[in-house]
C-alpha cells in the first residue's frame, strides 16, 4: 500500500496502457468522493426548482427553463450541464431533455421528500467530527419521536415525520412483502406502524389478515382516513400507545418491525423484542424490515449513509443482520430466517419465530 501511495509509483502506472485504465478508475472514484457534496447541492437544486417535473412536458433551452427562478440563463445552463453530467438530463442542439435516471427519480415515492429534507442532515455533516463525538445536532430535533412519545405530542412534528415516511414507506413495503408470505397470517400487528403505509400496502395485497396499528398518538391520527380509503377499515384496529411506556396489543400472532429498530439503542430494542415475544402465541412470528449495515463486508449504503444517518439522528445505529439476529436470539426468538434484499438501500429482511 505504500508503493500504491507513492506519487513517483501513480505517474508510472498512469504512463503504461495496460494499467493506465486501473489508475483512471481510481482516479475518477477518488474525485467522485470530494466531489460527492457538491453533486448532492447540483441534485438539490435541480429537485427545487422542479426542472425534471418541467422536463417531463417536453425538451426545453436554458432560457426557457430559467424562466420565473430568478436564475440567468447562462448559469441556468451551467446547472443543466452538471445534471447532464449526473445523467438527470440529456443535452442536445441546445435544449433539455430527461434522462432515464431522471425519470426513474421522479419515479420513486417521497425520494424528492426526501432531498429536500437532506438539507437538515447535510448541516450537521458539514461538522463530521461533532456527529461522531455526539454533539447536538439540527437532524435530532427534527425527529425527536424516536426519544419516546413526550417528545412527539407536538402537531407539527407528528406531521412532517408522518408525511416523509409515508411517502417512503411505499418502497419498503413493495420489497417487505416480496420476501416474506404474510398471506396465512391472521392478525397482523404493525409496531410503529405510523399512519399506516405498510398495513394499507398488506391490505390491499392480502384479503385474509386483520391489521393492527400501534404508535404514538400524535402520529396514527392520519391512519383511519387511510384505511377508509383503501376500504381497509373493517379489518383495521388502531391502537394508540407507545412501546416504550405501554404494553404491546396482545392478539396477533405476526408483528412487524418496518424501519424501527435502527432509530434506537440496543437497550431499547431488546426491550422491545423480549415485550413482543411475550405478547405471541406460540408459533407466532416477527418480520424486521429496514436498512442494515454489512458487517463484515461494509457497502455504501448501510455502512456510510444510513450509519451517519442515525449517529446525527442521534440515536440508533444501522446493524447488520447478523447483529438483529443476536439480539432476536437474546429475546428469545428461534427459527431465524435471512430473507434478503433485492435493494439493500432500500430495506432487507428477517424473519423468528417464537418457540
């Protein structure tokens, strides 16, 4: 590795053209990680100001597209360029078009949610070391649902966390119930269920299960008006509570765990699990599905984004499978099942069972 840091070694090989691809490569990954922040700001404001919704209608010029931002046309064309560069646009006899990924984007449900809400976690990343060390940080007092149900009673906070994730929740839910078969189950008990994205999802996929709702009241308020649009509401119960202060609901012989545990200490996530085990029959069975860590083979997503994530969220941690699975065992949960993920970034999932 010290030769492979040596400047005089780096020329060399840049000099030879059966290696000189490999020292490009290396290059150009190395360039994309410092210029990685300024691509996020170029895809920040592309989602502000709308460009590919407008692009959608049709190619447009830089002038056209410049038109009511309060942005000249010249560095409008500047900001069209770079998000050619990132394969949002394509670029062609002066105008704009969407690119495939662009399209893809607009595709995905609450991902422009979600950039935009990026701004908070890019204010805290712009201090690293202060998110490592456990400083204060804007991300923890944006979500402070996660340190118990007093510090979610505020309207407005329940909204916007109830509004982000239900948009998001969308995805998960699409590879959750790829992977496992909830179709012989017969009362469903979503824990942290939010306004109800993942058991409307369910619902709608399966006729047999009842579902039951349980979260923190300033956040299951929205979840009746889902349920009686998606005509759910006959087979829905909604409890209002939270784990950490109130029972778990008894009655269900499957609970789900979608996008919980990586908000959360292992202090509490034990709790959690060894208070759902007791509340299942026999036989009875629990789906964790969210964002995981690699373990011993770290990637991007899990090891980088979703980790920083939760450290400036300020509490939790993005856990590998292997590490879940500890703690399922520690609770008591036997029959371990690896489902898998066919989109990582999106969620993975594993399954127990009570003995």
């Amino acid at each position: 590795m010290r030769l492979v840091a040596s400047r005089k070694f780096q020329s060399f090989v840049s000099a030879i053209p059966g290696l000189r691809h490999i020292a490009r490569q290396d290059g150009e990954a190395l360039f994309d990680l410092v210029a990685g922040f300024v691509h996020s700001q170029v895809l920040s404001a592309v989602i502000e100001l709308r460009l590919l919704h407008r692009l959608m209608d049709g190619p447009a010029d830089a002038a056209a597209l410049a038109q009511g931002t309060g942005i000249a046309p010249d560095r409008m064309r500047q900001l069209c360029d770079a998000a050619v560069a990132l394969h949002l646009m394509k670029k062609g006899q002066g105008t704009y078009r969407i690119a495939r990924r662009g399209a893809a984007l607009l595709g995905v449900p609450g991902l422009e949610a979600m950039i935009q809400h990026h701004a908070v976690l890019y204010r805290d990343m712009a201090r690293p070391l202060d998110v490592l060390r456990g400083e204060d940080t804007e991300l923890a007092a944006f979500w402070p649902y996660v340190f118990g149900a007093g510090a979610a009673t505020n309207p407005e906070t329940a909204q916007r966390y109830s509004d982000l994730m239900a948009d998001s929740q969308t995805l998960v839910a699409e590879e959750t119930l790829r992977r496992v078969d909830l179709s012989g189950a017969r009362e469903v008990l979503d824990i942290g269920g939010g306004t109800g994205a993942f058991l409307t999802a369910l619902g709608k996929a399966q006729n047999a299960p009842k579902l039951h709702l349980f979260d923190l009241p300033a956040v299951v308020v929205q979840a009746k008006a889902r349920f009686d649009a998606a005509a759910l509401s006959d087979r829905a119960t909604i409890t209002a509570g939270s784990f950490r202060d109130d029972p778990i609901p008894s009655g269900a012989d499957v609970v789900t765990l979608v996008r919980v545990l990586y908000d959360h200490d292992d202090a509490t996530v034990i709790a959690l699990l060894r208070s759902i085990y007791a509340s299942l029959p026999a036989g009875g069975r629990l789906i964790v599905s969210e964002p995981m860590a690699g373990g011993d083979h770290p990637f991007p997503a899990g090891d980088a984004y979703f980790a920083f994530y939760c450290m400036a969220m300020g509490t939790g941690q993005a856990r590998s499978p292997t590490r879940i699975q500890a703690l399922m065992s520690e609770a008591g949960f036997q029959r371990q099942r690896d489902h898998g993920t066919s989109r990582p970034f999106v969620t993975h999932v594993l399954s127990a069972e009570k003995g």
